[in-house]
C-alpha cells in the first residue's frame, strides 16, 4: 500500500492501548470534566461534548512521541476548542456579572458631563 492510498494519515492510524490503564492526559481530562460535573456545570446533555474531550485525550496520550509534530498539534487545538465549549465556572460567573451589572447599568439615571452643576 502506497502513501497515497494509506486510510489514514502518517502517525494518526489508531493502535490499540498497551493496557487499559488511561493515560495522563486522559486521566487529567477525566479529573477536570469530574469536577466541572460535581460543581453542576457538566450535565447529561454535555454527553457528546464529554465523550469527544476524552476519546481527544486518548488520542493525545497514544500520539505521544509518533508521527508528525503538526499533527500532534493539531489534536493539541483540538482539545482546547473541546474544553472552550464545555461550561467552566469562570465563563458563569463572568457571566452573572454581566447580567448584574445590565441590571444596575438599566436602573440607573444617565448623566451627561455637560448637565453636571459645578
């Protein structure tokens, strides 16, 4: 088989895990999606989004150390566009400070600088 007619790219053909043991980046993606999930910000309609960050984490760990750098860090990208999608305690409370600051922001008188007595 040929370069040309290969399925899949150089450094991406999927190889089956040495062991079932996950690997580090796995097991860290697994802690924080825990996490975010014991906090109420993971729920189960983050399903899809939860099994692509760590079927991505998974294939971070296999792809250490083989095949193409770009290509490593393309799935790098990839998780971080994953983990972005997913809700994050920061992302809500900057969130709840907009919405507040809206609210007093509505509620209160607008002044011109030229209507200010001096």
């Amino acid at each position: 088989m040929t370069a040309e007619n290969a399925p899949y790219l150089p450094g991406f053909d999927p190889t089956p895990p040495k062991d079932s043991t996950p690997g580090f980046i796995e097991q860290e993606t697994l802690r924080q999606i825990e996490a975010l999930r014991s906090m109420g910000y993971i729920e189960d309609h983050h399903a899809g989004q939860v099994a692509l960050a760590i079927t991505t984490a998974r294939a971070l760990d296999q792809a250490q150390g083989r095949g193409a750098p770009s290509g490593y860090a393309n799935l790098t990208r990839a998780m971080k566009e994953i983990f972005e999608t997913l809700p994050a305690p920061e992302a809500a409370s900057a969130d709840a400070l907009t919405k507040v600051l809206d609210f007093l922001m509505s509620d209160q008188p607008q002044h011109d600088s030229e209507e200010v007595d001096h």
